[in-house]
C-alpha cells in the first residue's frame, strides 16, 4: 500500500511539474490582429471611404487601380486631401452627382 500511495504521489507531481513547464508569451509579444484606429476612427482597411460605397462614385462601378490607398501613417484628413486630389485630377471617371463629395 506504501508503494502505490507513493507512485501516485509521484506521478502526480510530475504531471504538474510538466504542466507547469508551458510556455506562455507576454502580451507584449503577441501580434493583434485587428487594425488600429486613426482620427476620430475613420481608419478603413483600403481606402479613406468604404470599398462598397467608394465603386459606387465610379461610372466603371468599380475603384480605378490608380486610386489613392489608406497609408495609416498619415492622419485621415491626409489621407482625404489626397483622395481629393486625385478625384479633381480625374474627373471624367467620377459620375457628376457625387463631384461635390471631392471640392473644398
């Protein structure tokens, strides 16, 4: 009986000697996966508008390829003036009802 209590004392220490071993990182070092927030949270993941409402201010229906990105190091009134820029720069392919989403 001494031997079995003694085995099971043994065996249960090592099962918690080998949980205890688990490696677990600081949350430091974990990576998010959702993307920061800029300005007032108008932060979206490809352009300074929705990808679904920015196709529909094109008469192709769909986002010309020279189409300014959403670059997160820059504020998103940066982000807008550009886009705004490029929208005067290119107004033939923006239909006309939405031109005064690109003036000052």
């Amino acid at each position: 009986m001494k031997i079995f209590c003694l085995l099971l004392l043994f065996f249960t220490t090592l099962s918690f000697s080998i949980n205890a071993q688990i490696n677990v990182k600081p949350k430091s070092e974990l990576k998010s996966q959702t993307l920061e927030k800029k300005e007032g949270g108008k932060y979206y993941s490809e352009y300074v508008v929705r990808t679904e409402k920015l196709k529909t201010f094109f008469h192709s229906g769909e986002i010309p390829v020279n189409f300014p990105k959403y670059d997160k190091y820059k504020t998103y009134d940066e982000n807008k003036a550009i886009a705004k820029t490029w929208a005067k720069e290119n107004k033939s392919l923006i239909k006309q009802e939405f031109w005064y989403k690109f003036e000052d």
